[in-house]
C-alpha cells in the first residue's frame, strides 16, 4: 500500500467496514460474488478502491482506502 499524494500532502487513509446480513441471515452464501462486483463497480465510480474484501456467510470485510475529502459514512452511504 503506497501513500497518495495531492498538492501539498501525503495521506494513506484505510477504513475496515463490514456489512451485516439483516438477522444474520446465510446469504452471502449463494450471492457473494456478486455483491463483491457490485462492490468493485460502485468504487470505479466513485472517490476510493477496496484494497481487500472477503465475503462470509453472512457479512463483508471490506479495507478500504480512500482521500481525505471522503468520509466513511460517505462511503457507506454509496455502498448501500
């Protein structure tokens, strides 16, 4: 993971999200990679990149890494 750079700072900004199956229910069994897709093209739109993501059965662990003008409700906002 390398530092970004903008004008006159240098920032590395990490956040560990992780996203719950409403009543803990195995979804994420059978639509796992999918919601991780939906995941990637929502971030190629937006202002941050997943560095990693794992999906279990019933929730996501999502580093992301993103700028200093994005905040991580933000994020979940779009996410959602």
């Amino acid at each position: 993971m390398d530092d970004d750079t903008k004008n006159h700072a240098k920032f590395l900004i990490l956040y560990h999200l992780i996203f719950v199956c409403k009543y803990r229910k195995k979804l994420l069994i059978r639509y796992g990679d999918f919601v991780k897709f939906i995941f990637e093209e929502i971030s190629a739109k937006s202002d941050f990149v997943f560095e990693e993501m794992e999906v279990d059965q019933d929730h996501i662990h999502c580093l992301v890494k993103s700028e200093p003008s994005v905040s991580p409700l933000a994020i979940v906002r779009r996410l959602k």
